[in-house]
C-alpha cells in the first residue's frame, strides 16, 4: 500500500485507522487519503454509482422546481462574466443541471463514467459522455465553465483531473469545485464518525481543504478567485439517539451557521477558480 501523497509525494501521516482504510493526511498539501488494500476507486466509484442511478434514470431526468431554482442561481453565479457558451459538468448523473443549462442557451456537456444508459438517451442541447474526464478528449479551451460537484473526493488522480480542467478551460473561464469540507467543524467535532468518511459505501477515495485546492490550482495555472462553505452540524456525534435536547441543539447549530459561513468552517466547501487570461 502506498502511503505517498498523490497530489505532491510528499511523506503522508496516519491520523486514524478504521475497519476500511487507514486515514493519513499530507503535511503539505493537506489531502486526505484513505488508504485500503485492494481499492481500485474507479472501479469502485462506477459500480456504486451506475447502480444507484439506473435504479431512478427515469426519475432523475425529470427537474424540480426546487432544484431547477437552485441550478438557475449557480448558472447566474458562474455567468457573471459570460451567459452563454460551452458548460461541462463532471460528474454529470443523469444530467439534470445540464437540462436547465441548456434551457439557459448554454451548450451543455456531460462526463460521468457511471452513466453509460443517461448518455444514450438523446436530449437536444446536451450532450453526455460516460467517460472520466481525461478520456473525452475535449479540444484546448473549449469550456467557458466546468462544474464539478462531489467529485473530487471520488477520483484518485485529482491533480491530474485538474490539471485537463486547466487544459480544456478558455483563458478567462471559470472552474467551480464542491466537496465535504473535512476541515469543518462539523467534521473535527465528530472525528472519524463523519458521516462523509465511507470509502467502500460511498466511493470517498480522497477529501480536500481549502489548502489543497490552493496547493492544486498553484500547480496548474489557475487563480483561486473565491472560497465558500455552508453546513454546521453535530448529527454524526448526535447519532439516531432521540432526546428533547435534540431540537435545541439543532437550533443552537442554526445560530451557529452565519459565524461558521464567516469563518469558512461549514462542512460543505465551494471553491470558485479561474484560468488566467494570457
Ligand atoms: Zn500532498
């Protein structure tokens, strides 16, 4: 098993150890690795997911109001320099933000190695390849926007999957990652129960901080433009467990969430990044 940091090799340091993996972090870059004989998380990312989505395909494809209002203000978000153009979203599902990107004018593009049967149905404006990124084989600069949500902690090269982000953005574009924040403090209270911690049961092969993205955009060009979390909770230390307290620490975390969004301690992260113009 090897014990190197994937992102830059350095010596990695065991933090604790489970029934599933031993967790060792990277002084430098801050990665989080567990590390398990055996993993092939590829692999093991397709199955879970190809699974699970091929169970509701017909539901999945269908937008809510909700989610369609929430996609909507990404896509505002992300347009505030261009509202129209080349979209990829990595980790794609059945594609429901792209429907709602391409409802937009956008050109809407799909990557997702687990959704071999949603890119087989043909949708107009989009276009989904069930592949990993690096083997889609898009041109230079041809995305405006890459959008990645729960991805990076699923892939075992994320220096590599940056790195054909950097390649495939426009000077100018815009890349945005969301990922469990195990810098939280949601996650620092409750220790190895986080309930984000799953390796073969969630495909989590690897967890980020705000350094780790630092470190990775310093490595392939790009300018990290803006950083967000959101998520104060104690559920995991909570547990199932039923108890009157259990409202009003709920409440007291809800207090909480302006002052961990302040502070960049929610447990959910989004970092915003943005390749140079030359
Ligand atoms: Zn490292």
């Amino acid at each position: 098993m090897t014990t190197a940091c994937p992102i830059c090799t350095s010596d990695t340091v065991s933090l604790w150890k489970t029934d599933e993996a031993d967790y060792r972090r990277c002084p430098k870059c801050d990665y989080l690795k567990p590390c398990a004989t055996g993993l092939k998380p590829l692999e093991l990312n397709v199955q879970i997911y190809t699974e699970k989505f091929d169970e509701r395909l017909s539901t999945v494809s269908v937008v809510d109001p909700k989610r369609a209002r929430k996609y909507g203000r990404l896509l505002a978000a992300v347009a505030s320099r261009r509202s129209t153009g080349n979209f990829l979203d990595i980790g794609c599902g059945a594609g429901r933000l792209l429907q709602v990107a391409a409802a937009r004018q956008w050109q809407a593009f799909g990557a997702d190695p687990a959704m071999t049967n949603a890119a087989s149905q043909k949708r107009d404006g989009i276009t989904i390849v069930p592949r990993v990124l690096q083997e889609c084989g898009f041109e230079d600069g041809f995305f405006d926007v890459v959008h990645a949500n729960e991805v990076a902690e699923h892939v075992p090269d994320v220096s590599d999957l940056v790195g054909e982000i950097a390649r495939i953005l426009r000077p100018g574009g815009v890349v945005v990652f969301r990922t469990p924040h195990y810098r939280s403090w949601s996650a620092r209270l409750v220790g190895s129960r986080w309930r984000q911690y799953g390796l073969w049961g969630k495909g989590h092969v690897g967890f980020l901080s705000v350094k780790t993205f630092r470190y990775l955009f310093s490595q392939h060009s790009l300018r990290l433009n803006r950083v967000e979390t959101q998520h104060f909770s104690v559920r995991d230390w909570w547990g199932e467990k039923r108890s009157p307290l259990r409202r009003i620490v709920h409440r007291v975390c809800r207090l909480v969430e302006p002052i961990v969004r302040l502070t960049h301690n929610g447990e959910r992260l989004t970092v915003w990044g943005e390749k140079p113009s030359a």
